[in-house]
C-alpha cells in the first residue's frame, strides 16, 4: 500500500482512485478544524487527495441541502487546505468544470486561466468559491487543482455517464467535455509525479456528443434504443461546454481524444 497518499471522501472519484492507487482512504466525517488535524496525524500522507463533495441525485438536489452543499465543496475544502498549509502536505483537490456559462456559435475551448462566470446553480457557485481560494495558495503552497467533468466510466455506477444515459432514453445532442475515469486516473497519478500545481482541466480532448457514445453502446445491445432533443427544450439551469486540455497537454501528459475512449468503455462496461 502507498502509505504517502490519504484521500479523504469514498464516493465515485475517491472510491476509483483508491483502488488505483492502492493508497488509504480516510471515511471518517470533518466538521472541523481538529477532524482534519486527526486524519493527518493518524495516516501522516506526503499527499492528501481531497474527494469530498456533494451533489445529491443530481445538482437540482444541491438547491434543497444548501447547508450539506456549502460545506462538503467550500467549507472542508478550505479547512483541508489550511491544515495542509501548516503541515506542508501536497493538497489535490478534485474539482469541477461546471463553472462556466458557453456559447456554442462563439466561444472556444474554455481554459484554466479564464474566470468562473456561472453563478446560476447553487452547486457551481460552491465549486467557484474553493476554487478561487485555493488557486491564491497554489502558487506558494503547491495546491493542485484538478477539474473534472461527466465523469465516465468503464463500470456501472449511478454517477457514471453511460449508466445515466441507458436510463434517460431521450439524450441531448451538443459537445460536452468529458472525463473517461481510467484516464483521468492516469492524470492525477502523471500530475501527482510531477507535483504539478494551480489548475488543470482533466477531461479528454474534444466534445462529447451523447449519441456517439449511444450509437456504440447500441451495436452491442441492438435492442436499445434512444431519442435526441433540443437541449433548449429541457427548460433546466445546466452548464454545457468545452473544456482545452491544452494545459494538460504541455504538461507532458497524453491525452486521448474522447471519440477514441468510446468503444473501450463500452465493451469493458458490458463485462460487469
């Protein structure tokens, strides 16, 4: 086991990456300040990989746990933070890429160094406020800063996008950045290595469209079937968008275009 690295939160992200990294998971509950300063001296990591955070069922379910919301993506986040600063720990904090608002006939590929702008859900504007305040200390303090976004996944699991797909039927049909997890996996260990610090954006290159993902889940389940719509006629506050892997890229990691991840995701979710 990699007794250097202790993460914190055991839900999707925190669950995948412990088993990738064969590394210790803390499931005990922060509230304060002495919660964190316990987890550390118990386990001692070099690094501490944050994977709290809370978005209910879906975002929409954020608007009724305000509280639970505020303090799983801004609260704890800071205090980990803090307690890293003092006790010269590498934080990685897992991010989210749904902060901006996009426009599909005018904007390009957003990047790390553009500013938040979408206030619009009370769960953006949570990921915003960690954000900003962890970006300050990035620079001094080695903060890094790992934006996810749609995770997707080879395995079924509720939070994954291809198991929410199957069950939708009717799917929208525009680009969306996508994070393939065994990919993303490989990124955080990559950026981890290198001690990488402030933001990245850790998605694959290029814009998913639901239904390419669809169309080979199909050749292999011929009966299923799914319907595309306008995502105007949704009515809901949502943020769709492109993220560069630019960044990333001149990092040194690989970054696999999302069209190339689709049929190995497929088949290797059809074993489960």
């Amino acid at each position: 086991m990699n007794k250097n690295i202790l993460i914190v939160g055991k839900g999707f992200i925190g669950s995948r990456l412990k088993e990738a990294l064969d590394c210790a998971v803390s499931t005990e509950k922060i509230y304060a300040y002495k919660d964190a300063e316990r987890q550390i001296d118990r386990f001692k990591p070099k690094v501490l990989i944050n994977c709290i955070g809370f978005t209910g069922a879906n975002v929409d379910e954020c608007e009724l746990h305000k509280d639970k919301t505020l303090t799983a993506n801004t609260f704890v986040p800071i205090l980990l933070a803090d307690v890293c600063v003092r006790r010269k720990i590498k934080l990685v904090h897992i991010s989210s890429g749904c902060i901006y608002h996009y426009d599909y006939d005018k904007d390009r590929p957003i990047g790390e160094e553009k500013l938040p702008d979408f206030f619009d859900l009370f769960y953006s504007r949570t990921k915003i406020y960690t954000e900003r305040a962890l970006e300050i200390l990035s620079g001094r303090y080695g903060v890094l800063i790992v934006r996810t976004r749609i995770p997707l996944d080879n395995r079924p699991h509720p939070k994954n996008l291809l198991t929410k797909l199957i069950h939708y039927k009717k799917i929208i049909d525009i680009p969306n950045s996508i994070s393939y997890i065994p990919d993303f996996i490989q990124a955080v260990k990559y950026l981890v290595k290198i001690d990488a610090q402030g933001i990245y954006n850790v998605v694959n290159k290029g814009g998913l469209r639901y239904k390419d993902l669809l169309s080979v889940y199909k050749k292999y389940v011929p009966d299923f079937s799914f319907e595309t719509i306008d995502y105007k006629k949704l009515k809901m506050v949502r943020t769709n968008l492109v993220l560069t892997t630019r960044k990333l890229e001149q990092s040194g990691f690989n970054v696999r275009p999302v069209k190339e991840v689709l049929e190995e995701c497929v088949r290797n979710y059809l074993k489960y």
